[in-house]
C-alpha cells in the first residue's frame, strides 16, 4: 500500500526556519504533482506550495519570498523549507501527492498524509 509520512515539524521562534519532510513509500509506479498543505486552528485547509514531476512549482501568495517546496525524485520526498516564519504560519502541515501505484492501470490517486504541527511561538 501507498502512504506519505510527514516529518520535521516542531516548535520554533518567530523568524527562525525549519524543513519539512514528507517521504513515499510503498509499491509506487510514478509520482506526479506534490504539495503542502496546511490548517490552523478555526480555518480551513490552504494550498501552501506545490511542484510538479518536472519541478514547476508555485506557492501561495502567502509564503512567497518565505518557504520553498522542493523533491527528490529518486527518494520519493517532497520537502518545505520554512524560512522567517510568522506566528501566523503555526498550522498542521500537510503533505498530498498524486501517485500512480503499481497494478493501478494507469489511474492516478490522490494521497493525504496525518500532517506535523509547526508552531511558532515566543
């Protein structure tokens, strides 16, 4: 089975940095699309940044200038780097993914993992 595990999430001052980390794993074909995610307390859950198998990448206006998404492709993982961050970033941190499993025909689905809190606090 595919799963996505997410790691690196923490409590951290405001200004400081931290690295999320959200690896693949199981009987994988191809990896298309990955993304974070994240969701405060009291609000929805908003694209953060997103890159595709060809590493385009955008990112929410948010962020820009902040946090940059990258991959490693022969990992399987997707990665956050989280610079200056803001009391306003503190969130559950999700990482999604298109995947196309092996024995899947071709059909791509979509993959959630159980998020990391970041928290950033005085």
């Amino acid at each position: 089975q595919v799963q996505l595990v997410e790691s690196g999430g923490g409590l951290v001052q405001p200004g400081g940095s931290l690295r999320l980390s959200c690896a693949a794993s199981g009987s994988i074909l191809s990896i298309n699309t990955m993304a974070w995610y994240r969701q405060a307390p009291g609000k929805e859950r908003e694209l953060v940044a997103r890159i595709t198998s060809g590493g385009s990448r955008n990112s929410a206006d948010s962020v820009k200038g902040r946090f940059t998404i990258s991959r490693d492709n022969a990992q399987n993982t997707v990665y956050l780097q989280m610079n200056s961050l803001k009391p306003e970033d503190t969130a559950v941190y999700y990482c999604n993914a298109d995947i196309i499993p092996y024995r899947a025909y071709g059909i791509s689905t979509n993959y959630w993992g159980k998020g990391t809190l970041v928290t950033v606090s005085s």
